[in-house]
C-alpha cells in the first residue's frame, strides 16, 4: 500500500501515513517556497503551462548561451547537472510521477551561499527562471519547470547538535535526517511524516504532524533563517534582525522572497509516546465523523488525531481514527473510550490498536521505514539528497484541501460520506483525512506570523493516487468533485503546503488577512521578481 494512502503496518504498528507535509506534508517542496468546479486534472495542466510558458518567455528574452552554462558549472562549488549529462534523467524528477515530463534547463546542487548567489546572478544575466526545490514535493509541481535553472539545496543537509536549547539544520536536510539526529539527543522539532521532503519546505509553508498540537507547527519553533536574496545577498533573520522577512518565512516563505539556506530551531523534548489505531463498520461512519469532531481538537494538547475516510474501489469503504499521545498510555486510552462512547458517538470499535513507543521509533513508523536502517529510508541514488541504499519510491497523487472553523453538520458528514462512496463505485482509489487542529497550533494569534489559519478545528486533505502509468482523469475529476461538494461546509481557506493550482483565490484562501502585509515584504526583498516564476507566486 502506498504511503500515501492512509493506513500502514510499519514495524507491527498500525500507523497513519497522514500526509503531514505534508504529504507528505511538504506539498510545495521549495526551500523558501503549496478550488473552484472549473479546477480539473487539467487545472493542474495548466497551472504548469503557464509556470512553463513564463520559463519559455524568459529564455526567449536572453537564452543564455552553451558556453555560459558551462561556465556557470565551472563557476560552482556545487555540481551543475544538464541535459547532456547522465545524471539529467534523474535529478530533474519530482516526487510525484505526474510531472515526469518537465525538462528544466539545469539543475544546480548548491553547496553554500556563493553557488546560490553565481546561480541568481546567471538568472538575472540571462533572464533564465529558477526554482527552488528541497525534497521536489511540490503539490503542483513548482520545484521544477521547463527552461528553469533549479536552485537543489538538498547537499546543504547538516543536522546540527542541540545547544542550549536550539539547533541548526540546512536547508536541505531530509525529515528523516532530522528525527534520527535529533532524535539522538533526546530532542526534536514538531514536523510531518514523509521522510524524504524537505525541512524547509514543510517550514517555510506552516508544517504540522503528530506533534503540533503539543509543539506546534514547524515554523512555530523556527527562531532564525538564513537565505540568499534575489540580489545574492546573504541575510539573517529573526525577530530583531529583518523582522519583517522572518515573519514572512513563517507560513509564505515558499519561494517567495529568496533561497533559504540555513533554519534554527528550538527544540522539544522527545519523550516515549502512545500510537493508537481504531476502526468501525462503514455503517457508522457517521457517528464516528460527528463524534471525532467534537472530541479531537479538544484534547489536551499531548493528545493528536485524524478520521480518516478512505474510499476502495469495488468493496465497502472504510472509517478509522488514528491518534498520538506524548502523554501516558491509560490517559489515551481513557480519550479514546470517551470518543467512542460520548452521546451520539458510535460505540466500541471494531478494531483497536494502543502501542507504546519511543518518540524517534514512532516516527520511523510514521515514515513507513520501522524496519529499514535510516540510509535505506531515503530514495536511491548518488545526488544529493539520495543514498545508495535507498529503497523508497516515487508516487502518483493528486490532492486538494479546506480548513474547518466549525463542525460539520448532518449534511456535511453526508456529503464527505456520499463523495467517499462515490469515489469506491466509480473504481477510485482515494480518501480524505480530517486533522485535527487546536492545542498550541491555535494559541499563536492569526497574525503573528504569516500562517493565519489559527482559529480553524481542523484540516481537510482530499487525496487520490493511481498507478504511474495509469489515467488520471476519473480520480481528479472525482477529487475536483469532493472538492467542491465541501466548499461550502469549510471556511474557504486552504493549506498552503498542499499546494493547489485550482484555487482561483489562492491568495485569501493561504495568506487571509496576512496578504497585503506579505506583498509589501515582497516589494522589500524581491522586488524585480526574481523569485516569481511560478503561477502563485506572491
């Protein structure tokens, strides 16, 4: 079963593969970088086009020239990886197989600021697009782009020992490099469940995961960046030193404002925790939607959750709940007893599953590598970012999102119910997870940083996947269809790290009331552009 699927058995544990930038929660996949009925596959087609159409009208104004990207690559610390090279077919792929068709004109793997810096010069000198990619999650496929230069941070990987409470980490760092080097000191920062997206992306986007109502977001821990501006400079920030920037990095920093190359973090403690699996019959679904969304995002804040609703193809579709404690085993079992048996709730479930852990043991479940050595939890190969042992793969997916303020009503729960069964009969392979949200998450004020979405009680993901090969076009047009029968039961926002090409008002829909404030950081820090090479580009 693919991660990405929900549900997974990793080193005898029931564990949720939640997407958690998710998603795999880095859904844009950039450092420093995530709808209405008319949004279809070809909505996604289309928001490529145009970032495509922007990197042709870009090399056509100054194509730079056989000799200048040869020089370009003698120029680099880092190597520079073209067309003609073996290497190309390789490192101009994304995560996901959709966008297997893109061919950038180069990809630069930058060992330090200075490669950054000769890249963007070479951009500006040639009016050659950049994007920037860390794990290449990108929801829409904007780590990459035909004619772009790709800024790949992923050899700036450094996990670097705690110290008085914080830490250092590149840019580049895969989240499983993070958990086991932190993880070694008994520390960690609150983060997602796919092992090879980025650190930056999943921060610079918001990043939430098991531990986020306890720790919250990852960018709620971030206490300083470094980054290389559109004019090659190299800047830090934090609350007293370009306060501005900082507070833009933290939730819109997607690729907006420059190439992020170092993040600090404070750290949290790591202690021994509680995995919890639960389902019931299809039959009670219902209950088990209404009840789950009176009780998640009201828990004490050690105590995280999703209600998954997963649709399969030609067979009843199915429900469960799974949950995560930093707090004691009775404590979570007794929450789960009061989910189940709350008024309206749906009774004893069908299955449960309680299984203590340690912290780092747990999120190699999450990843789905309990029974593989942290080298293998990687994808294969010998770029950065790769290892030679590796044994993870690449995904076929497409996914869209709604924030909740409120809980569903009858019709609500229906609708979600309605959409999953639809899905099954039609031969889709697809779910949607319900996150909870709440706990330290909603004590940060709406715009404190450039994360607004505080008030809402949880996180909708609409998720469907295929084979590589396969068609796409019944699954998204089933997801634009679940998509929109939800609208009007959400608040209308949207995560931003699940990056979503068909949302016409992107803009309110991640930044709210933020927007106007992160388009004047822009103007400060960006202001020819540089960095505007993709269709949601602030």
């Amino acid at each position: 079963m693919k991660r990405r699927t929900l549900l997974q058995a990793g080193g005898g544990l029931a564990a949720t593969s939640v997407a958690l930038a998710t998603g795999c929660d880095n859904k844009t996949g950039k450092a420093g970088a995530a709808s209405s009925g008319a949004a279809t596959e070809a909505a996604a087609g289309a928001g490529a086009a145009q970032t495509n159409a922007a990197a042709a009208g870009g090399a056509a104004k100054g194509r730079a020239s056989q000799s200048s990207w040869t020089a370009l690559g003698k120029s680099l610390d880092g190597k520079l990886v073209r067309a003609s090279d073996a290497a190309y077919a390789t490192a101009r792929r994304l995560y996901n197989t959709r966008y297997d068709s893109l061919k950038p004109s180069a990809i630069a793997y930058v060992k330090h600021p200075a490669d950054i810096a000769e890249c963007l010069s070479f951009a500006r000198r040639y009016d050659t697009p950049v994007a920037i990619r860390s794990g290449g999650h990108s929801y829409a496929g904007w780590s990459s782009g035909n004619g772009k230069l790709i800024i790949d941070v992923s050899a700036l990987s450094k996990v670097g020992a705690p110290s008085g409470g914080t830490t250092r980490i590149g840019a580049g760092a895969k989240l499983i490099d993070v958990y086991e080097g932190l993880g070694a000191h008994g520390v960690t920062i609150p983060g997602g469940s796919c092992p090879t997206v980025g650190i930056s992306g999943l921060t610079l986007g918001g990043g939430h995961g098991v531990a986020s109502r306890a720790y919250g977001l990852t960018c709620d821990s971030l206490v300083g960046a470094t980054l290389v501006t559109a004019d090659g400079k190299t800047v830090d920030c934090d609350r007293k030193q370009h306060a501005d920037l900082f507070w833009a990095l933290r939730g819109a920093g997607n690729g907006n404002f420059g190439v992020v190359t170092e993040l600090r973090f404070r750290t949290h403690p790591a202690p021994r925790a509680v995995m919890a699996y639960l389902t019931w019959p299809w039959a009670k679904a219902a209950k088990v939607v209404a009840s789950w969304q009176k009780w998640g995002p009201v828990q004490a804040d050690e105590i995280w959750s999703a209600c998954h609703l997963d649709a399969r193809p030609g067979n009843t579709p199915s429900v469960s709940v799974a949950a995560f404690s930093l707090g004691g085993y009775r404590e979570l079992q007794n929450a789960l007893d009061k989910l189940a048996d709350q008024p309206g709730g749906p009774g004893p479930a069908k299955s449960v599953r309680l299984t203590p852990t340690g912290y780092l043991d747990a999120m190699e479940s999450y990843a789905g590598c309990s029974t593989k050595s942290t080298a293998q939890c990687h994808m294969p190969g010998s770029l950065p970012g790769q290892t030679g042992s590796g044994q993870l793969g690449r995904e076929t997916y497409a996914a869209r999102s709604h924030f909740f303020d409120s809980s569903l009503s009858a019709t609500g729960i229906r609708t979600l119910m309605d959409q999953i069964e639809a899905g099954g009969r039609k031969g889709v392979s697809g779910n949607v997870a319900l996150t909870a949200l709440g706990g330290a998450i909603n004590r940060v004020g709406r715009t404190d940083t450039a994360f607004v979405h505080r008030g809402s009680k949880f996180l909708a993901q609409y998720l469907t996947s295929w084979p590589a090969n396969g068609s796409p076009g019944t699954r998204t047009a089933w997801l634009n269809s679940f998509h929109d029968a939800m609208r009007r039961h959400s608040s209308g926002a949207a995560y931003q790290n699940y990056t979503d090409p068909g949302l016409t008002n992107w803009k309110s829909a991640y930044y709210g009331a933020a927007a106007t404030r992160l388009a004047e950081v822009k103007r400060t820090y960006d202001p020819q552009r540089l960095f505007s090479t993709f269709p949601q580009a602030l």
